[in-house]
C-alpha cells in the first residue's frame, strides 16, 4: 500500500520568508510525528499528533513553528520567518497508535535550503 | 531520561565478513529499542526492534540484534556483508512508555569494501 508521502521534496527560501511543509501519513494511522535531521543535532523530535487529542509540541525548537492536523490525518508543519539554521531535512512518519511499542514509518522527507 | 550512544561514527568492513554496529542505551524503564537504516537520498526504512519479547531479534536481509540488560546494549550484527548494507544505521530508543516519539543516536555509517 501507499507509503507517508510528504511535499515538497525540495524547498529553497530566503531568510525571513515563511514555508509549509505537508505530510500525508498512512492510511487509518493515528499517530504522526514531525522529525528533524541535519548535520550539527542529528536527527531530532519535533511535534506529535494523536488522534484528536491535543499534540505535544515539547520538541519544537521556537515559537516559529507550528503545525496542524487536519481531520486526524495531513499534517502541516509551518515554519516562519526562516533563518539559515533552519536548513535542514523534515521527516514526518506514521504510527497505528501512539505508542512505545509501534514501529513508526517515515517519509522520504523534506530538504529545506534558507539562503 | 532516555539516550542511545551508537559507539562508533564510521565502521568499515569487506565484502563478506561480519558486521558489528554496538549501541548503548540508558533508560528508566523496560525500553523499546529499534534499528533503522537509511540509504543515500533514501527515507528511514526499519530494520529491526525489540519489545520486551525475545531478546534475540532477527530484522530484514539477514540482520539480527541482541538485547542485554545487564549490559545496556542492542548491538546490530550481520554474519556477511554485501555492498549493499552500505547506508547509515541509526539506533533509536522510545521516549518512554507513554509517549511514543523517537530518541535517534548519531548514526553509524557502515562502507563495504569490494
């Protein structure tokens, strides 16, 4: 079946401009998380979203970012006003439950580029 | 808190001969453990987890893992490596029991040589 997809593959912006990026997760997956990878910190939580209970937003590393999550299933990560620090790859993945124990299924990613 | 500490940055094997990638976990709680493998320009693809089931765990394309309390260790073995295992692994620790997000070591990139 159908994989997590995310769009866009590439996006390149100027500093200070805002970007969305999407995430389409597994079907009938309830669980979604937002993941960060680059060079200085690795790879990194972000956000999760559970069903429709509030998300835990502890990983976000500003208050320039945000995500949603529409009808339990596409999630948007926002970022705005970016800063070269923001470079980096977003993984999203996928989940039956948010639990420990469920193997989570990651999206080929999105390579973000702040000139 | 949770943490995994993958030991070494860069491991280089031969075609053929064994592979080794260590990995120390600290944890306050009975963990979830898994191994993830990431090919160049490739997403996060899972190779194996333990859940507090067997403590031998066997992945996909002949990997296997062993869970060692008494050690904190989930080491990643394979007995023969193809040039096709070269990708980066990443060991990843649940967060805790409740919540289900990530916690990734730095990565080990494993080369095969010819």
């Amino acid at each position: 079946g159908a994989g997590v997809s995310q769009s866009p593959s590439n996006k390149v912006t100027e500093k200070g401009k805002d970007v969305e990026l999407r995430c389409d997760p597994i079907s009938g997956h309830t669980a979604l998380y937002w993941y960060r990878q680059s060079l200085g910190q690795g790879l990194e939580f972000l956000i999760y979203f559970q069903g429709n209970s509030a998300p835990d937003k502890s990983g976000l590393p500003s208050d320039r970012f945000s995500a949603e999550r529409t009808g339990g299933s596409v999630s948007t990560l926002t970022i705005q006003r970016t800063q070269q620090e923001d470079s980096a790859v977003y993984l999203c993945a996928s989940s039956l439950q948010r639990v420990s124990t469920d193997t989570q299924y990651f999206g080929p990613g999105t390579r973000l580029t702040v000139l | 808190a949770q943490s995994v500490t993958q030991l070494d940055s860069h491991v280089s094997v031969s075609e053929g001969t064994p592979v080794l990638l260590r990995c120390n976990y600290s944890s306050s709680y009975s963990p979830s453990l898994f191994w993830y493998v990431q090919h160049p320009n490739k997403g996060l693809q899972l190779l194996l987890k333990y859940t507090s089931a067997a403590t031998l765990v066997k992945g996909i394309n002949g990997f296997e893992a062993e869970f060692k309390k008494s050690e904190t260790s989930f080491h990643l073995t394979k007995p023969s490596a193809h040039m096709s295992d070269a990708a980066e692994y990443f060991c990843v620790v649940s967060a805790s029991e409740s919540q289900g997000n990530l916690i990734f070591g730095k990565g080990t990139k494993l080369s095969v040589k010819p």
